[in-house]
C-alpha cells in the first residue's frame, strides 16, 4: 500500500521497512500493521487535536505535570507551540501509561518507541496469529463472559495500584488474544490522586465493564464493583491481590445539611462579587 505521509519519517530512520495495511480508524488515532525486520508491529498514527472526536479532554489532562515552567504557560496560554506541546503530552501520557502498566503485570501492547506523533508497539494477535480482534466483535458463552469480567476488574485493580485510571474503557478498547482480554487506547489515562473526576471515571470504566459483558451474563448487570474499588482506595486498602465482593456497606453516617448549605453561600456570595467587577469594569 502506499505509506501514509505520518509513516514516512519512521521509514526514514529505519524503524519501519513496510507498511503492510490499515488495522482501524478510531476517534483517536489510524492504526496501521507494519513490518521491523523479521517483526510485525502496529503504529499508532494519532490524530491532530482538530481531527479527534474525543471530547471532555480537559477533564483527562487535569492533574498531568509539566516540568517545564515555560512550556506549561505556552501550553495553558494556548499559543501555536503550547499546542505543539500539548500534543506531545497527549501522545507520551500513552507511552508512559504503557510502560507503567506493563511494569504492574496490567496486561496491555509492549510499547517500542514514540516518534514524530507514531507510537509503534506490539501487534496482539489472537491464537492463528491474526491481529486480534476488539472484545464488542467477540461472541461469548455465560462461562465466558464471567471469567472475563473477573479478569478485567482484576486488571482494573492492577491498574489502579500503580496510580492510573483508564478513563475510557469499554468494549471497542478491549482486544481479546489467545490468552483473554489485553486492555488498549490509553492516551486518556489519568492520575488516580491527581484528578478530581477520578473516582466517576473509575467507576464508569467498571459500569462499562458490566454492560458489555452482561449482555452474556445479566448478573453482571448489576453490582457496586466500582464503588467498592473506589472505596478500598481511597482508604488505602486496595491490593493487587484484595477479593472483592461487589458490594459496598450503605453509608451510615447522617449528611452535613450545615455544610452544604454553608458551600451554597459561598457560592451565590462569589457569584455576586464576580457581578459586581463586571459593572464596575
């Protein structure tokens, strides 16, 4: 096939021959199957910011650090090359994620180098060596569907001890090799401690979890997995090897109506002031 223009510079330096076909066209990113050597590698050409369908991604950078002074006010300032840079982060929040997640036993691809926006990576095959498929393409017995599902929300739990949430995992982001469920697409991960939306996006991933494979097994429909992860976090208490129940003790502990009604004074007295600058501006 002809090499797309992304794939070129990678040919360029060597670590690409060929370029052997299009795997799939996602909100993120091309993935094509390619040829190093004697290997067989998958590159992941991302899209630029005005191309990706992914939306909310303000809610997934929260709590990523840049070390450089001048390039984070370049970024937040959102010139031309704060852009640039934001899109750089973007990219190695994956390749780190891989990286870090590979290291804790998550299984994910073996990531090999990001270059020039092209993350080129292990190739998951399933048992004939075929590039495997995605879990929603995937037809499954109840047996089945509940060795999975205990698969993933140990992988959750792995991945969550190592300090990282997916953010967007489903079905389309699950492949399913020879071995069961390799977990993929993680530009978006996030910081479990350094992002206030953490604990909704871990619990959407495990609700996610639950409708997909419920579909085979409908008691997986309908338990507090998630909260109960969250839960054990937040508390210091999970372990890559915790049991979980599905289940989360109801909170006894009676609400602070003082408090919330103290937070909405707070509010409408900041609102107030901030009507008032602007008449005064």
């Amino acid at each position: 096939m002809k090499v797309p223009k992304r794939l070129q510079p990678l040919i360029d330096e060597g670590l690409v021959d060929t370029v052997m076909r299009q795997l799939m066209s996602g909100k993120e990113a091309t993935v094509y199957v390619v040829r190093c050597g004697d290997d067989v590698r998958c590159a992941k050409v991302y899209k630029e910011a005005s191309q990706r369908s992914f939306r909310q991604a303000a809610s997934y950078q929260e709590g990523r650090k840049v070390k450089n002074s001048r390039l984070a006010r370049a970024m937040e300032k959102g010139t031309r090359y704060g852009r640039k840079m934001q899109e750089e982060v973007w990219q190695n929040a994956e390749v780190d994620a891989l990286y870090r997640l590979a290291a804790a036993g998550v299984r994910v691809p073996v990531p090999y180098i990001c270059f020039e926006g092209v993350l080129l990576m292990e190739l998951v095959t399933d048992g004939a060596g075929n590039a495997a498929p995605r879990l929603n393409d995937v037809e499954l017995s109840p047996e089945q569907a509940r060795a999975f599902h205990a698969q993933l929300l140990h992988e959750v739990v792995l991945m969550l001890c190592a300090g990282i949430i997916h953010g967007d995992l489903s079905e389309f982001n699950i492949l399913v090799d020879a071995s069961g469920p390799v977990i993929i697409d993680l530009p978006q991960a996030i910081d479990a401690a350094g992002n206030t939306e953490a604990g909704a996006m871990l619990e959407r991933d495990v609700a996610n979890l639950n409708a997909c494979l419920g579909r085979f097994a409908p008691e997986l429909l309908h338990n507090q997995y998630g909260r109960e992860i969250w839960a054990l976090y937040s508390a210091g208490l999970l372990r890559p090897e915790t049991v979980l129940t599905g289940q989360v003790a109801p909170e006894t502990r009676p609400a602070d109506v003082g408090a919330v009604l103290r937070e909405i004074d707070i509010a409408r007295q900041e609102e107030q002031e901030r009507l008032q600058r602007l008449h005064q501006d």
